[in-house]
C-alpha cells in the first residue's frame, strides 16, 4: 500500500546503522518486532513486514510445555508465512529440560531459524511462581534454562537470544548478572526492556541501563526495548545507549508504518509516514483480512481486531459513536460499512497521534513465592512452585 510521507525539516533523527547480526541472520535494519501475546501473531507480522521488509519479527510467546504437548492453538501460533525469513519463536519455559524438548521439536523439525526466551514477564500470577521477570533472581536455574535451548538449537546452527527486564525492583536488580550468564552460555543477543517487574509498564524506561549492560555485553549484540514511540525515539536509544539494536512494542500497535519510518531513520532518511484516515481504514481492513487468513475464521478476525481500533483511530476526529460501532463489529460487511463512514481525507493528526500508546499500569509490590528474596539459590520447595509458573502464563 502507498501511504503519504512527510520528511521532517531536519536530520537529526536519523542515524545509518550497520545491519544486525544475530547469530548467522543478518538483519539490514537493526530493528526488531517486541513479541506481544495476543498481538504478534502471523497476520500482525505480515502486515508490519510489507513496511519494513529489513527488520526481525518475533512470533507472539509461546510456552515451552504447550509446545512440547503439541496444543493445537500452539501448534497455529508457531507457525510462518511462507515468506518470512527468519521465523522467528519467542519461547516461554521455567523448566531446563522442557525447555530442551521444546528447542528440540523447534530445530529438528525446521520450524524456526531463531529462538527468543521470554524472562521478562511481570504478571503476579507467574512472578508469584517465581516464572518470567522473578526468574533470572535465581541464577543457576536461569543458566539451566538459557544453557539447555543454547545445547539443542546450536547443533543445527539456530541462534537462541534472550529478552530480559532490569530486574524484579530497584533493589534487586538482575540484568547485569543475566546478561553476563546468557553471554557465557552462548546466546546471540541480549535485549533489555529498562523496566523492573515492579514497575510493570509504568513510568518510564532507564535507557542508562541498556547502556550499563552495552558494558558488560561485549561480545555479542545488546538490544535495546522500551517507550519507542517513533522512529526519532529508536535512533536516540542507539545514540544515548551504544546499543546494537531496538526492539519496538506498543509503538506500533495501529501503527504498523512505524517500520517504514525505522527503516527509513536507519538508513539515514527522515522521511516519516504521514497516512489519511482513508489509509488508516484501509490499513485496518487488511489487518482484519489477514486475521481471518491466519484465524481461518471472519467472526474471530473481527473480534481480534475490536482492539486494535481505538490505536488505529488515535488522535482522528472520529466521533465516540463510530468508535463504538468498530469496536463491537463481528464481520467484514459490517466492518466495510463503519469504515465507509469515516473521511478518508481527514489527514494524519501530528502529534495527537504520536506518543504512548497500549498498556500503562501502574508500579506495584511484585508477587514472589516465599523467601524468593532470601538467597540467588533455588530451594526445593520453591522448585516445585516454579514448575507451576508455566500454566498460567499469559505474556510479559
Ligand atoms: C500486549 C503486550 C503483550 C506482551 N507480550 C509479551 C510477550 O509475549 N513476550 C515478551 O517478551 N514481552 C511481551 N510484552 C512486552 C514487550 O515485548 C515489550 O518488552 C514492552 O512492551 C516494552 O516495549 P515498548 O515500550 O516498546 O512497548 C508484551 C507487551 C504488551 C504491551
């Protein structure tokens, strides 16, 4: 799709970049899809790729147990276009040797050419089991876990990366530790959302820390994660961190053009995406197709998309009621008609469409299994709990 562009009347926002290399991909444009459960899935990733071809896109998360049990909602959710290269899994696991299976069943029957583990999760239910972002606290089952998906992926040459957050809480502090870990047990690449558990979404991300881990990941690529809201914000992370890459999240929910201004900012362009509602809603169309594509299903396309509207529709003159109506459609033909109503010449909003969007939060105490705080060894007890942690868990 042809979308009108802008170009900004200076260059300070943009930066060339050298192209990212994880493992033996190379990624022209040193930007990365945030995995989002719920979000990332075949039909969002299709839709970003056609704006930004250059950039890796990460499947939404999948938990390593549903995989090795073969569920056939995971079975769907791993699953890539025929021309999407490298597919890209984001892998959830709190066990080695499930974690292991898990890799196994991804490399030996070719189902991926990368390999991200989640330990950023900051969801009470899964940090109350000591999983996601309460993980990394332990370290040598952390090792465990980052060793055994290294173990099985590197023997067929697939790289494995980890996504990390700082910590659980301004006290207790993870990532420097991690990073080191998951460098000596040979991962790819270490990114860095610059939040703790504690903190949720809320506030704002301490880029300095992407910097501070830039230090002591040294041999292999540092990405960068958190309050990316345009292509200016990504090349000011690369300027004030040194980091290797950035990873984009709720930037681009209703944005998916956001690629295009990344890939242009790195590249050296200042040319910015600049749509009319009329590309908006033909943007917002093809979302919706895609999913039907992937869902196999129009009723479920249309009830997935219900939440993307209101980040399409940001800083519109779109009026509450039609708003209303998008959100509650349920198929193509009522979609197509809403649609019809809206001024495909409205131009894009400037800055009322910029900004944050998505989830916010607020900071918050993070659940832990009892004297998880107590000592960075994993006690018995809270082995069985952990093993819990990956039932409940629902994105991070
Ligand atoms: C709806 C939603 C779902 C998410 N799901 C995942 C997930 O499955 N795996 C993961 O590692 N992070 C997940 N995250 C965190 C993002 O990958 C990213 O780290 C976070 O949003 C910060 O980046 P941003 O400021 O660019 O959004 C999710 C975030 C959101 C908003």
């Amino acid at each position: 799709m042809t979308i009108s562009t802008a170009s900004p009347p200076t260059t300070a926002a943009t930066a060339p970049a050298p192209p990212l290399r994880i493992g033996p991909h190379t990624i022209g444009t040193p930007v990365v899809l945030a995995p989002m459960a719920g979000i990332t899935n075949r039909a969002f990733r299709r839709l970003c790729r056609q704006w930004g071809p250059d950039c890796l896109y990460v499947s939404e998360m999948i938990t390593s147990r549903a995989l090795v049990e073969r569920s056939p909602e995971t079975m769907r959710l791993i699953e890539h276009d025929a021309g999407e290269s490298p597919r890209s899994i984001q892998l959830y696991g709190v066990d080695p040797a499930t974690v292991r299976l898990a890799a196994r069943l991804l490399v030996t029957e070719d189902r991926a050419d990368h390999i991200d583990l989640n330990f950023g999760c900051p969801v009470p239910k899964v940090t109350r089991k000591g999983g996601g972002a309460a993980l990394p606290w332990k370290t040598e089952l952390f090792r465990g876990i980052v060793s055994a998906a290294v173990g099985e992926a590197s023997a067929r040459g697939i790289p494995v990366t980890v996504k990390m957050r700082i910590g659980i809480d301004e006290d207790h502090h993870t990532y420097l530790e991690a990073g080191r870990i998951a460098q000596q047990e040979g991962v790819a690449a270490v990114a860095l959302h610059a939040r703790t558990a504690s903190q949720a979404y809320s506030g704002q991300a301490d880029w300095s820390a992407i910097a501070r881990l830039r230090e002591v990941v040294t041999q292999v690529p540092v990405l960068g994660n958190g309050d990316i809201w345009s292509a200016a914000d990504a090349v000011a992370m690369v300027r004030a961190t040194g980091c290797d890459g950035v990873v984009v999240g709720r930037g681009c929910l209703g944005r998916p053009w956001l690629f295009a201004d990344l890939t242009a900012a790195f590249a050296g362009s200042a040319h910015t995406t600049a749509p009319t509602l009329g590309e908006v809603a033909r943007t917002l169309r093809e979302h919706t197709e895609f999913l039907a594509e992937f869902y196999g299903d129009e009723g479920r396309a249309c009830r997935d998309i219900r939440k993307h509207i209101a980040w399409y529709l940001k800083g519109f003159r779109a009026g509450s009621q039609i708003r209303h109506q998008l959100a509650l459609v349920d198929d193509l033909a009522a979609l197509d008609g809403l649609l019809a109503n809206l001024d495909p010449d409205d131009p894009w909003p400037g800055d009322d469409a910029e900004g944050p969007r998505g989830r916010a939060g607020s900071p918050r105490r993070v659940a832990l299994p009892e004297h998880w705080l107590d000592s960075r060894d994993l006690h018995p007890d809270q082995a069985a709990a952990v093993a819990h942690a990956e039932l409940s868990v629902s994105g991070g």
